[in-house]
C-alpha cells in the first residue's frame, strides 16, 4: 500500500499552485474567514469544479436555505439544479428552519439523535454516490451544538474520521471574527487550514488568502491576492506588488 498523499485539483486558478499541488484525498480542510471575505464561493466552486469533469459533490448547507444558495451560485453561472438532474450533486439543506432548529428545540446540546440522523445521511449519501468532492458551510453550526469544548472535540473529531475513512475531500468552512492570530478548535482539529482575509486598505477591501497548514505537505508560505468575480474565484500566484 502507498502512503503517497494523493492530490485532488481544486480546478481554481491559482489555488492549487500554493496549495502544493491540490487538497489530499481524505483530508477535512477548514476554510476560515470573515463574513463576505468568499467561504461558501470557493468551497462551492471546488465542488462544482468536480461535477464539471463528472465527479460527483455534495453541498452541505448549514446556514442558507437551498433556494438561496441555488441563486447566489447561479450568479457564476454554476446550474447546481442541472448538476442534480445528471445526479452528479446532491445538497443537503440543514439550514436554521428544519434540522438545526429541530436539534436546538429538542435541546440536545450533546448531539442527539437529530445530530445521529444528520450525520448518518451525509454518511449514506457520500456511500450512494460515491462523492470525493463535499462542502460543509459553514462548520460552526455543527460546533455550536455542543455544551462544551471536550464535547465538541470529541464530535469534530469522530466527524472529521468518518469523512477521511470515506477517501472524500471535505471543505468545512469557518466563521472567524476579526483576531488574525487566534485560532479555533477546528482549525487545530482539521488536517489543513485556509484563511480569506478581506482586509480595509484605505476606504476600500482587499481579499487575499494563506495557506495555514497543509500536514505533510510543502505549501506557499506567503499571502496571496484573492478575487472573486464573475466566474468566481481566482487566486494570484505573484505576490510581488502585494504588501500585506
Ligand atoms: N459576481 C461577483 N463579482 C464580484 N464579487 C462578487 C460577485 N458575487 C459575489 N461577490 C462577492 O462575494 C461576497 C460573498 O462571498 P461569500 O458568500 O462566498 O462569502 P462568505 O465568506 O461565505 O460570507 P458569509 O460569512 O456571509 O457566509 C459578496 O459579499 C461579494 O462581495
Ligand atoms: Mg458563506
């Protein structure tokens, strides 16, 4: 057996070139950052970008309805609902109005059996489709649920073994407040970390992004431009005229 780290393209320009490469099969990737600074769009375009050679995604929505990420994501021209009808995208809406909600009403703040029941059809849908690619945006509405730090480490870390035993690729995004040094439980937990910063320079914001740790890997050490425009993401690999 290899113990080679197998590397999936992220098909995102720029991205995979500072990654080292791409993300490694069976590795859960946090993307951090915040609010606006381009989340749930590169996680989403990593997924759409498989679906576009035919491998199979999954959408994992925690926050917004799937009405909703339909049209913001159509806004890149990316048609999830025809990437459905080919049965090459499945999304799993658990967003605030049902199973969330439902987790919180019951007052299961150890997980419970809603939790179980979230967990164990994402589980059933990666074995039925055979998805690599997966999003979870964003992780901390998973995080939330638990009473406690241990609680949470020991569910993240049960989570995270379950997707890695599955060969998937797993972007979790990261809610982050504004500290740029403090760092989060999940992001110690997950095997590599990405950060957007959309920082204030002068009167307007500027995106960039970083590559905080890859285990095992040779990734850029530097910060580097981020854009999103109308095809979505793209990272600038010269960071010559940039001075963050
Ligand atoms: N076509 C476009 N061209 C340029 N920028 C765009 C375009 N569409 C969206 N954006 C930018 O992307 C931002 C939203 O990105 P996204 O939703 O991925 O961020 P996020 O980090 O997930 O935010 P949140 O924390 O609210 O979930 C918008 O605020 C907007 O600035
Ligand atoms: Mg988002």
């Amino acid at each position: 057996m290899s113990n080679r780290i197998e590397l999936i393209q992220s098909g995102i320009e720029g991205l995979d070139a500072i990654l080292g490469g791409g993300f490694p099969l069976g590795w859960v990737i946090v993307i951090a950052g915040g609010p606006g600074s381009g989340k749930t769009t590169l996680a989403t375009q990593f997924v759409v970008q498989g679906c576009l050679k035919g491998e199979p995604g999954i959408l994992v929505t925690m926050n917004e309805p799937r009405s909703h990420v339909l049209t913001t994501m159509s806004n890149f021209g990316w048609d999830l609902e025809f990437f459905e009808r080919e049965e090459l995208l499945t999304i799993l809406d658990y967003s605030a109005t049902n199973v969330l909600y439902s987790i919180h009403k019951q007052g299961m703040k150890d997980g419970g059996p809603s939790l179980n029941f979230m967990i164990d059809q994402l589980q059933d849908t990666i074995d039925s489709t055979g998805a690599i690619r997966l999003m979870i945006d964003p992780l901390n509405a998973f995080s939330f649920l638990f009473k406690d730090n241990f609680s949470m480490r020991r569910e993240l870390h049960k989570f995270f073994g379950m997707l890695a035993g599955r060969k998937t690729v797993s972007l979790a995004t990261l809610e982050l407040g504004s500290s740029e040094e403090a760092f989060t439980v999940e992001e110690f937990l997950a095997y590599g970390v990405v950060r957007i910063y959309h920082k204030k320079i002068g009167r307007n914001r500027e995106r960039s992004i970083e590559v905080i740790k890859m285990r095992g890997l040779n990734q850029e050490q530097s910060t580097f431009p981020f854009e999103i425009g109308p095809q979505g993401c793209r990272v600038y690999e010269s960071s010559d005229t940039f001075d963050y």
